[in-house]
C-alpha cells in the first residue's frame, strides 16, 4: 500500500517538505541524486526523515504515494519520468505547501524585483496590522514555513506572501493565489525552459488558474510581459502600474507616476512624494506601486502604507550597500542572476564603477549592457571559471579587463584600482555554482573582502 511521499531533493525545499509532510502525519523520505552536507543530514536525522543520498532507489519512488519534487529538478530527470510512468503524482514543493495552508496568499514573480517586492510586501502588511508569514523563493521553504506557523500557539498567518520562481511555478497543478504580482519578464533561465515563450509560460502560472473574485497586478511598461498577456489569458481582476500616466481611460489602470517627484494609487487617489520611499531607482517605483496596490487590496490603510514605504530596509544581497573605504563605496548585489538585474543595478550608479561580474551563463545576451557599462563601468573584474563571453563582449567598452577566482580577492582588487569616489559593485548577471554554493555565499564572501581591507 502507497503511504509514503518521497521528496526529491534535500536542499531548503525538500527540508521543508519532509517537516510538512511530519506535521501532518505523513510517512515521508528524502532521495537526493548527490552528496547531502553534514548539515542537512544532522537536521534531517534529527526529524527522523530516511536519507538516500548518491542516486535514486526507482522501487521505492514508483511505490510512492506521492512525489514532491524540489524546483532545481527538471521534469525531464529520471526520477520524475519513473514516477509518472508508474501513476504516482509528481508536485512541486510550492504546489504541496499551498495544499496545506488556509490562508490567503500573495504570490510575486517576475525576472526581476521579485525579492524586493515581496519583502516590501510584507513589511508594508505586518506595519498595517496583518499576521502575515513571507516565504518562498525569498529563501525559506514555503512548505517548511507553513509547518513552523502551525506550531504556534495562534496557527498558521492569515496571509502569506509567497516568492515564486519560474522553476516553482512550472510545477504547480492547482496553486491559485488570492493576489499575483508579475512585474516583467526578460530572457531567464533559457537553458531550462528552452526560450523565452516557454519561460513566460511558466511564469504565468501564478495567475492561470485565478478566478474573478482574485487579482493580478501587473507592469502596464514591459514589453516581454506585454507580449506574454497578448497569448494568455486570466480570470482575475487585472490591475497595472506604470510610470507614464494614461493617454485614455484605462479601466485596470491602479498606480503611475505623476512627474519625476510624485506617483499616485488610483481607486481612490493616493499621492506620495519619491522622496518619501526607501527604495530609489526606476525600478524599484514599479516595485513599490506593485506592493502598494497589492497592500491596498488587502485593506492597508494609506498611513501605514506611507510608513511602510518609508522605513522599509531592503534584502541582503539587493543593492546593498556593504562600507566605505577611503571615500570608496562596496556594493552587493549578488542575487542579480541575470542580465536584466545587472542593467538596473548599472544604471543605478551615479559614480565611476568598477564592475564584477561572471559565473555560470545561462544563455546571456550582454549586449544589451554595452552603453550602460561604456557610460558608467572602467573596470571589469571578471569572477568565473570560464570569462570568455564576459571579455569578448565589453573588450572596447572598458579601460581594464581583470580576472579573479574568489569573491574576496574581487574585494580587494577592486578597491587597488579604484580612486577616491569610485563604487565597486558586484552584481554578477550569472549564477554562482562554478564557484560557490549560491548566491548568498558569493555575496557574504565579497562583504567579508571588503569590510577586511
């Protein structure tokens, strides 16, 4: 008789699956193709959870109740393949925890800003009064969150705001959030999802299976997303931000920009001064009219979403700013996985840069980055086991091409090349698994190299 899940993978996601699945009562394993960490191991003994690590017993899954996949595991992998062809449900761990959880939830997705939006979601529920948990791709496992609110003396949170991946959303079935907030979409992940069509697709279904009574906010200025809404279709009550105000009426139209000071919440009206937000730049004005609206949906009152925009502090790893040294400013902004993160961390810059970037490429296109780093960039500091398409894109857009196998000596060489004024700014455009375990490493490394000079 089938009675056990197997969790396939025993990163964060599959961590967190095997604690729902004991809060629940259910017999589960964790299968892992790899080596597990010491770590991992110790935390999974401690539950109680079997461990396979180093390969897959195919026995064991096809006779699995239930396989709860974790998002780095394509569909195509062997594992997946044997528990389909034997009838066994195959989910992801995003699909499996929205099952078990009663409240609303916000979920946020896009190429870019999706971190930042959903914590400044959050921040602006929990300043309005609202029991809200924040989990997901953010960094902690929405299933293992669910199973730790459920231990509290009141339950779970009344809503959740949940950061969803294309890799998260592709394995979903039945997930329909009460609101959706899908910022923008730009080439990602190609060599997963195979194109760009296909990599919008996944993402869209944070809102395909919405009904009327749920919203979707989206940015009415990206063309990758324009073209994604043109082929697809929702149920929800659509809602969208963008900078320009409208030449004609335009029904869905929630938030824009007044002039270059002000923007404004319609429905009702609502204005706030720029300088009023923590969070500057272009880009993060769509993402804070995107939180704003999603905040005004869920009955946040103006005052406290004014506050709430005010005294927000961004992510670790999301344009932070790590010191000063001799008048010289280290930035980290090691979650810019990708191309379209690094443009909006270049056109940031408003002081001489040198630039690190590098690590795995995912099919980039750099192109699109050659005048912002001729304008702004003197320096590239290459950090990745192969730089080939790094130096041969920006070999006439920079004064000095240098390469560097650690994100501390990156640190310290960009501060031996910089002049008084200079901001050094990790932001790789690529991923980081040729040198370290993810992006948050890269960037707790790169801190510790600057704040040792």
């Amino acid at each position: 008789m089938r009675d056990t899940v197997t969790i396939l993978g025993a990163g964060e996601s599959g961590e967190g699956a095997a604690k729902l699945c004991l809060s629940l009562g259910m017999s589960c394993r964790v299968s892992d193709a790899g080596q597990v960490s010491a770590e991992r191991k110790a935390t999974l003994a401690s539950l109680g959870v079997d461990l396979e690590e180093g390969g897959h017993d195919r026995s064991l899954i096809e006779a699995a109740a239930l396989v709860v996949k974790s998002p780095g595991i394509p569909a195509t992998a062997a594992p997946v393949q044997w528990a389909q062809s034997a009838g066994v449900e195959v989910i992801g761990e995003l699909e499996f925890a929205s099952r078990h959880t009663e409240a609303r939830i916000a979920a946020v997705t896009g190429t870019n800003g999706k971190t930042t939006t959903t914590a400044l979601l959050h921040h602006l529920l929990r300043t309005g009064g609202v029991d809200a948990g924040c989990a997901g791709n953010i960094g902690t496992s929405f299933a293992g969150a669910i199973a730790e609110a459920q231990q509290r003396p009141e339950g779970d949170h009344d809503i959740w705001v949940v950061e969803a991946s294309s890799f998260q959303l592709e394995d979903t079935t039945d997930f329909s959030p009460h609101i959706a907030i899908l910022l923008n979409i730009t080439p990602d992940h190609l060599d997963r999802h195979g194109d760009v069509e296909a990599y919008g697709d996944a993402k869209w279904n944070v809102t395909a299976r919405q009904t009327e009574a749920d919203h979707l906010i989206v940015c009415g200025d990206d063309p990758g997303l324009s073209a994604l809404r043109s082929r697809q279709s929702t149920r929800a009550q659509q809602h969208t931000v963008q900078l320009t105000p409208p030449t004609e009426h335009t029904p869905e139209l929630a938030a824009h920009s007044i002039d270059q000071q002000r923007f404004t919440f319609l429905n009702p009206p609502f204005n706030m001064s720029m300088q009023e937000l923590a969070l500057q730049g272009k880009h993060n004005l769509y993402n804070s009219m995107a939180a704003g609206v999603a905040a005004r949906i869920l009955e946040i009152n103006d005052a406290d979403i004014r506050a709430g925009f005010t005294h927000f502090r961004n992510m670790e790893h999301r344009l932070e700013h790590v010191c000063d040294v001799n008048n010289i400013s280290f930035i980290n902004d090691s979650k810019a996985t990708n191309v379209n993160a690094a443009w909006y961390a270049l056109d940031s810059m408003t002081s001489p840069t040198i630039w690190i970037a590098g690590g795995v490429d995912k099919g980039n296109d750099y192109t699109s980055l050659i005048p912002l780093v001729g304008d702004k960039v003197h320096t590239l500091i290459c950090l990745g086991k192969d730089n080939t398409k790094l130096k041969q894109t920006f070999a006439t857009a920079v004064t000095r091409i240098l390469e560097v196998e650690s994100a501390e000596e990156a640190a310290l060489l960009g501060y031996n090349v910089a002049l008084p004024g200079d901001t050094i700014l990790l932001s790789p455009a690529c991923a980081s698994f040729d040198l370290f375990s993810s992006y948050e490493e890269r960037g707790h490394r790169f801190k510790a190299g600057a704040r040792s000079i």
